[in-house]
C-alpha cells in the first residue's frame, strides 16, 4: 500500500476537480481560514511566543496552508513554514503557491528550536494499513501476493494473535482488525516535538472515535470507489482513520488530546457561518457558491460527520476549544 500510494503521489496530479478525489481545502478557502483561526487563537492563548513553526503534513496543493497562512498574518502570526511531502510533483505545485517553504521527507528533521504548529487533513488515510484476519486457525495478517499472475490477498504465516486486544478476542471468523503501525510512529513523534517545543497540532480525516472490526481499506479513481487491486500506483489507496489510536499515540509521548469532533461541529465553532456571511455580502455574485460550499464541508449528508477533527496541544500550551480568543 506505501509503495502503491508512494508512485500515485509522484507521477499524477490526483487531487482537485480534475484529478481523482477533492479535499476540503480545494472545496473553499473557508476551510484553510478556519485552521488559521484556530491555531492562531492557540498561540495567542499561549501568550504569542517567537520563532512558531507552521508544520504541515502531506500538503497537496498547498492550498489549506495558502489560507491558513494568511490568515494567521491578519492576527499577528508568521511562521516559518515546513512541509512533509514525499512528491517532488506537488512539492513543485505547493512552491507556486507557498512562499519560503523547507521541505522535509519525514518528521524526523522538522525544527527543534521553537514552538510548533501541524496541520493534518487528509494525510493519516494515505499511509500505510495493517489488517489482521481472524481464521479459525487463529488471527494472521492479511499481506497482498500474487495468485495466477494478478494481485490478491494472502494469508501471512506468523500468528497473530497476540496482537488482537482483548475486546476483540472473541471477534468470529472472518473479522477483521485494523490498525496503522505507520501512522502511530508518525503521531508518536510528532507529539513528542509538540510536548518538548510546545505548540498544537490539527488532525482532520475520515474515520472514527472508537476501536471498530471490519476493513475500510478502498480504493479512489477519477472521483469513484474501484477495486484496491485494479490500479495499483494509479489509483489513491485509503482507510478510515482509527482516531482513538492516533489520540492513543498523542497521549503516551506527553501531548494533550481534545475530545474528538466531527467537521461540522468544529468547523462552526471556529465561525464558518460568519465568515460564509461576510464573503457573500463582499462578494454578491458569489453566494450560491459560497453557500453551497459551506454545505458541503459542514452538512451531515455530506463530509460535515464523516469527517473528524482532533486538536492537541503540548508543553505549556493551553489545549482550548474554540476560537473566541480573537473576538
Ligand atoms: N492535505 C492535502 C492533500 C491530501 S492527499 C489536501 O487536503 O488537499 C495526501 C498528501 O500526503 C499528498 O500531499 C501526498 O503526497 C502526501 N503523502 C502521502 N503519503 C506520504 C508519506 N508517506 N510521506 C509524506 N507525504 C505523504
């Protein structure tokens, strides 16, 4: 699945209207202004310390960072801006949009000098997934191979049992488990930063609260669900992500979690609707717009509940919820 994702990030333009699948930042700028908000009610908070990093995770377009960056400007907040990003093809897409961006392969070089901010949409889903099968032999993972020629799921050879937590021992035959060791490490380390630096971070995806069986692995072409063998390193590979893993993750290096919240909820919150007001009233002609894409990133039936958002904080900063610091 790395190798997969690794090459369809690399050599295709996927995301946005014309590529394979399109993201809230790409929706409106209403989504990038809201994080700015956020996190810049986060540094005020924590009484506007120098030299803040502006770290961004799996960038895309580079468009949320465009927004949030300078929303942040109109409060006061500058941060230098680092981006971990594995495509050299959007590298090149976020530096036409981003100014002064380091770039970085993993989390392990980020700045260890001064408070951070991440930022996280759409990335924990990308990542690597492991998922374990329960066999009437016992739980092994599930590892992709090849049966007459073409790619299909085997069994791996290892128990594994001792990997499966207690409440899913009883789980029956057929279920699966799922779990993403890859993106634990990234959380892990990104959190320990947060906790040593001080500072906060945004994690936005699909998936949920509480520890569930079943696979959410799918795959995403030209805006419709194939089959996760179909295309591999032409189509977007994803998963739901497992958000009391990642809290989980957050937690054991020292940072502070929030409860978790659908889109919707944090998004209005952070003032979306206020801000869809102001835009409509500067820009008449652009209403339907403008309300229809507030619709779509906070509506039920559309990503306003699948979508969730975790906030954390670490060192001394405070881990508030909304954003009335700047009222
Ligand atoms: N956040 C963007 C893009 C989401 S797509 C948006 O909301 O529009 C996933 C992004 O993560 C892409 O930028 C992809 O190149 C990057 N990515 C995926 N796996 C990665 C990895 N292992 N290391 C670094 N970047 C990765």
């Amino acid at each position: 699945m790395g190798e997969s994702n690794a090459l369809y990030y690399s050599e295709t333009r996927p995301i946005g209207a014309a590529g394979d699948f399109i993201t809230a930042p790409e929706i409106s700028q209403m989504f990038g202004e809201m994080i700015g908000i956020y996190l810049a009610s986060m540094w005020r908070a924590a009484g506007q310390p120098p030299n803040v990093h502006y770290v961004e995770l799996g960038p895309g377009r580079g468009t949320l960072a465009h927004d949030a960056l300078r929303t942040m400007t109109r409060f006061g907040l500058s941060p230098s801006v680092h981006f971990v990003e594995g495509s050299p093809s959007l590298r090149a897409v976020q530096s036409a949009q981003v100014a002064d961006i380091t770039f970085h392969e993993d989390v392990s070089t980020l700045p260890d000098d001064g408070p951070i901010l991440m930022v996280a949409n759409e990335f924990f889903d990308a990542l690597a997934l492991r998922q374990l099968l329960c066999t009437d032999r016992g739980w092994y993972e599930r590892m992709v191979g090849l049966v007459d020629e073409k790619l299909a799921f085997v069994s791996g050879n290892k128990p594994m049992d001792a990997a499966i937590g207690d409440n899913f021992k009883d789980a029956p035959i057929g279920a699966i488990v799922e779990s993403s060791p890859a993106s634990a490490a990234i959380m892990k380390e990104a959190a320990r930063r947060i906790t040593a630096q001080a500072g906060c971070a945004v994690v936005i995806d699909y998936g949920y609260g509480a520890a569930r069986l079943g696979s959410s692995l799918q795959a995403v072409q030209n805006h419709t669900k194939i089959g996760v063998f179909d295309a591999p390193g032409r189509a977007d590979l994803t998963f739901h992500v497992d958000f009391a893993a990642l809290a989980e993750s957050a937690s054991a290096a020292g940072a502070r979690c929030n409860p978790l919240m659908t889109q919707g909820d944090w998004l209005r919150l952070m003032g979306i609707g206020a801000r869809a007001e102001a835009l409509s009233r500067a820009q008449p002609e652009r209403m339907s717009e403008i309300a229809l894409a507030h619709h779509r990133l906070t509506h039920a039936d559309e990503m306003g509940d699948l979508f969730k958002v975790l906030t954390i904080a670490g060192g001394n900063w405070t881990c508030i919820m909304n954003s009335s610091e700047l009222e």
